[in-house]
C-alpha cells in the first residue's frame, strides 16, 4: 500500500478502495480515467515501463493519424521528480510531446492537444 498525504488507500464499508481520499482523487483513478478517455477517442494508452532506465513517464498515448505523447500522471497537487523532469527535456528534445496530468480534469484538454498537434 502506498501512503501519501493524496494517495493513501482508504476502504470503505464494502472493503473496496475509495476513488477519493480527503477530497483528492488518486494518481490511479486519474490513470483509469485516461486510458477510457483515449480508447473512446479510437487510441490506445499504454502502459511505460523501460527496465533500466527510471524516471519515464507512466503511459504512452498513441491516437488515430499517427499523434503520441507520453504522459506523467501524479496525484492532484503533486509534481514531477527531477528524474523525471529530466527524462521529460529528454524526450521533448527529440520532438515528442510529454504532459504531466494531475487532475481529471486535464484529461481532455490533453487529449486535445495531442489530436491538434
């Protein structure tokens, strides 16, 4: 179990993990939302994981006509390490976009962009 001040595991009476702790909602539920938000746009969110090389953002986006991005996502008020700033300036300096998403809330407008990139 991982425990934050946003992302701790809270059970409700059924015994099922709550969407929302304290009024925040969790870096996995955020991730969920994504990946249903980019399979309705005709897309696939992958999920990113490179052995041997730490600080790579958690999900690769590809959408219909060639458009990808990789996305960091992170509890709402969270920020990047600075690994992961790194691997970011690393992967925007070889022309791919990189978001950092910590709220439902900036799924579509992420979508978006990708689709208007």
């Amino acid at each position: 179990m991982r425990i934050g001040i946003y992302t701790q595991n809270v059970l409700n009476t059924k015994g099922n993990s709550n969407e929302k702790h304290g009024g925040f909602m969790r870096e996995k539920t955020i991730e969920a939302k994504l990946v249903k938000a980019v399979k309705a746009k005709g897309g696939l969110a992958l999920k990113f994981i490179c052995p041997g090389l730490n600080g790579v953002p958690d999900r690769l986006v590809l959408l219909p006509k060639g458009k990808i991005a990789f996305i960091e996502l992170k509890a709402p008020g969270e920020t990047m390490r600075p690994l992961q700033v790194k691997r970011k300036r690393q992967l925007e300096s070889l022309g791919f976009l990189v978001y950092c998403i910590d709220s439902a809330e900036q799924i579509g407008v992420t979508i978006n962009a990708i689709q208007a990139s």
